[in-house]
C-alpha cells in the first residue's frame, strides 16, 4: 500500500512539472517559427528589391549588388522555409534533459552565426578595399563587397536578437533536478535545491 501511495505522490507531484516541459517546447517552437518567418519575410523582400534594382541598374556595381543579394537571399529562404516547417510540425514530445540539449543547441548555433556574421561583414570590406587594385573587377568587387556588408549587417542583428530570445526563454524551464523526493519510515519528503 505504501508503494502505491508513494506512485501516487510521485506522479501528483512530478505532473505539472511535466507540463511545464510540453508548454516550454510548444513556445521554443513558436519563438522559432516566428524567427523563420522573419528570415523569409526579408528574403522575399530582398528578391522583389534586388530584382527590380537589377533590372534598373546603370552601373555593374549596381547590377553586381543586386545579384549577391539575390544569391545571399536563396540561402536565406533556403533556410527560413525547413526551419519554419520543422518548427511547425514540433516533432514529438521532448523530456528535460532532451529540451535542455536543445535549447542549448539553438543558442550555440546563433552565437556561432554572428561570429560568421561578422566574417561576412569583413569579407565585404576586404573587397571594397581590394577595388582601387583590381580595375578589371572594381565594380563587382565594389558590388558584391557592398551586398556583403548588408547583409551581414542584417544576419548579425538577426542572429543576436534570435540569441537574446532563445536565452530570455532558457529560464523558464523547470526545474525537475533541483526537486528530490525522499521516503522513510515516517514519511515522505521533498527538497527543494535552491542556489
């Protein structure tokens, strides 16, 4: 009988803690929805800019402008549209630990992008800074230099502020390993880790 109880108390106790990983899981999915559809919105945007740009360049910097950010762009929304469809779908129910190596993962991922960020914003400025030497290709390397500051610029900001909220919703996980339940022979009891 004390055995039963003891289930009892367990899963009474550990539910709603279960709960709170489900209901975490269903915001991480929507946060990175929402940021997919963020990155696809300014890669669609940057397609209708760019093409009508490159059709009414008068210069090759501009052409050569216009064309990476459309190259840029495809990779863009090559990665917005499975990212939001993987985000969408949820996939099955994660436990904490899994939610944690997650979590985790997700950050890691958009600190290493801004590092790369930054590497796309000094590629551009390399090539700007190469043109007055390289007359054959001072306008594309002006061009796609150019392109290549901007949306760096914009793949850093996006990447930092996809970060901040990753990380401001990293503390609302539960916190299942800081709980403990002990038995003994008057009873049961819990601890409550607090740091």
């Amino acid at each position: 009988m004390k055995t039963k109880i003891l289930l009892l108390a367990c899963v009474l106790h550990f539910q709603p803690a279960f709960g709170q990983v489900a209901e975490f899981q269903t915001e991480f999915n929507k946060i990175n929805k929402n940021l997919m559809v963020g990155l696809g919105s300014y890669a669609v945007s940057n397609f209708l800019f760019s093409g009508i740009g490159y059709s009414t360049a008068t210069t090759e910097q501009a052409e050569r402008f216009h064309e990476m950010n459309v190259i840029w762009n495809t990779v863009n929304l090559s990665l917005a549209v499975p990212g939001y469809l993987n985000a969408a779908r949820s996939g099955k129910a994660m436990t904490r630990e899994e939610m944690i190596k997650m979590q985790k993962k997700t950050e890691t991922i958009f600190i290493v992008n801004s590092g790369l960020d930054i590497g796309y914003m000094s590629a551009g400025l390399w090539m700007r800074s190469l043109a007055p030497n390289r007359q054959s290709q001072e306008e594309l390397l002006r061009g796609y230099g150019n392109s290549l500051i901007l949306q760096g610029s914009f793949l850093l900001a996006f990447d930092s502020f996809a970060y901040l909220v990753h990380h401001q919703h990293s503390r609302k996980l539960p916190v299942l390993d800081k709980i403990t339940l002990n038995t003994s022979v008057n009873g049961i009891g819990i601890r409550l880790q607090i740091d």
